[in-house]
C-alpha cells in the first residue's frame, strides 16, 4: 500500500484514560478507593497501553501525519484540518469523540484497544468475564486486526455510516445554552438520582403571531391547517384535565406557545437514540429492539 496516496493524510487519534491511571492518580493524595482490585486494573491497563502502541508503529508505517490526544484533553481546537478520527478504547470513548465532530465532517473510526477475548466470550458463568473490558459495540476493528485496518481504511476501504445524534437546548429566564450533540443519549433528571425531578412536558407550536409572520398563501396552505387544526384537536382533546392548555415561551427568537402543559414528579426523563436505546438494551440484558 505504500505506493498508493491516502484519503486520509491527518489523523487525531484519541486516547482514553484507564481506570489504572485514574485511580493511580487519587492514591497518590490518599483520596482512592480502598475496595479495589489493582492487580485486574494494571492487567487492563497495559493491554491498553499495548494497543497504544500498535496504533502508534503502525501509523508510523503510512504516509500520514497524527497527532495523540488524551480522552480527557480533547477539545475542538484539535480538529482543525483533521481528515479522521480515531478513538482508541471502547465505546465510551467513541461517545466522547462524537461530541465534538459536526455533522459529516470528520469520520470517526473506532478501536477497541481492550476486547473480550474468545475464551470469555463462549463463557456461560460473569465471574470469568473481566468487567472492566471494552464491549466495543461502536469500535470496528480491535487490537487484534490493527494492523489490517489502518490498510484497509486509510486507502478509501470500508463503508461509511451515518448515526444520528441528539441535541438539547437548555433555556434559563435571560439565556439559552445549546449542549454538545449526544450520539447515545441524554438523561434529563436532578443531580442526585435519589431525588425526584420536577418538570413540565408539552408541545411546541409556533406562535405565528409572536413572530410577525404572515401566512403563506400558497396552495397547501388550506391543507396544512386542516391537518394542524385535527391535530390540536387531538391535542386538547381532554377537557377534563384543569391544567392550563397553553404557555408562551421563545427560543432562538422564534415565539412558540406549549399546548397540553404538564407537570411531573418523576425520576427523569431519558431520551435515545436507536444507538443510546440499542445500547441500554443490551447493558440491561435484553434483546435491541
């Protein structure tokens, strides 16, 4: 493949931090946890620094230039001209790298850089399974075909997929944060699990009014209203519900008013995508949907 000229000339590889170093770092001012098995971590930890590695030499071997980032680290000034991503981990590192991509700019390539070996996958009994391993659900290739994809993928091979992500607006009295785009799922609760979350649902509908828009005088339009009058039928259809059938609010300029306001006491409010909801069914030992 040398001969050849790579799609992908700038790559940022990824790095995630283990659960070694992690807590490494907190013994050293006392502050880890006691009830650890350090033994299991270091074994992870350096089958993912092997992994590390590999990358690294077989990087090397390509016309390519790449730079190595820590997971932590990561920032959106490191993407400038990059051409590919690559995630060295598991899936919670894929997770983080696609906060920071937008949207069809920069492939991301996944590397399980810890699987669950052969032995542990045909085991029928959890106690023979390390659980700090890497599933590896949204990685392609792992530490034992590095090699190969980094031959395969560098030189225009493999398919690329689309995902779609999730993205949530948060508005306060004076503000409006608009968070990273989720490729999982976003959880929307109190800060302690413990507690009971507090909040309103209800549908958002544009206030032509509020706006200072005139109607379009198209051909469809007669036809749209139809539809949207049957549909807020639908929507205030329950008029024995004594709660108030519309509030105003704005976001990004646009005067919207909330039909069928409710208010819950709830533990949260948890919203996937088909990757998020895919993947929590899996962690809980069900079947994807």
């Amino acid at each position: 493949m040398s001969y050849l000229s790579p799609r992908y000339k700038k790559l940022l590889v990824v790095i995630k931090q283990t659960a070694f170093e992690e807590y490494s770092q907190l013994r050293l001012y006392g502050k880890a946890p006691k009830a650890l098995r350090w033994k299991r971590l270091e074994a992870r930890y350096k089958d993912h620094k092997k992994c590390v590695n590999k990358v690294i030499d077989a990087l090397s071997k390509h016309n390519v230039t790449f730079n190595c980032i820590g997971r932590v680290g990561l920032d959106r000034q490191h993407l400038s001209d990059v051409d590919l991503m690559v995630a060295v981990g598991g899936d919670g590192t894929c997770l983080t790298c696609a906060h920071f991509l937008d949207n069809g700019s920069i492939p991301l390539l996944g590397i399980n850089s810890d699987p669950l070996t052969v032995e542990e996958m045909a085991s029928t009994t959890t106690k023979q399974t390390d659980e700090r391993r890497s599933h590896g659900a949204l990685c392609a290739y792992t530490s034992n075909n590095i090699e190969t994809a980094f031959e395969h993928v560098l030189y225009g091979g493999g398919n690329l997929c689309n995902r779609t992500r999730i993205q949530c607006t948060v508005k306060s009295t004076f503000s409006e944060t608009r968070l990273c785009p989720a490729l999982n799922d976003l959880l929307i609760s109190h800060p302690s699990p413990a507690s009971v979350s507090r909040f309103g649902m209800g549908f958002l509908v544009p206030n032509v009014e509020g706006n200072g828009v005139e109607p379009s005088m198209d051909e469809n339009y007669e036809s749209n209203q139809e539809e949207e009058h049957n549909l807020s039928e639908v929507l205030t259809s329950r008029k024995d519900d004594p709660t108030p059938q519309a509030y105003r609010t704005r976001f990004g300029g646009t005067s919207y008013e909330i039909k069928q306001n409710v208010n819950v006491w709830s533990s949260g409010l948890w919203v996937s995508t088909a990757t998020g909801s895919t993947a929590a069914m899996v962690s809980a030992g069900g079947q994807p949907l």
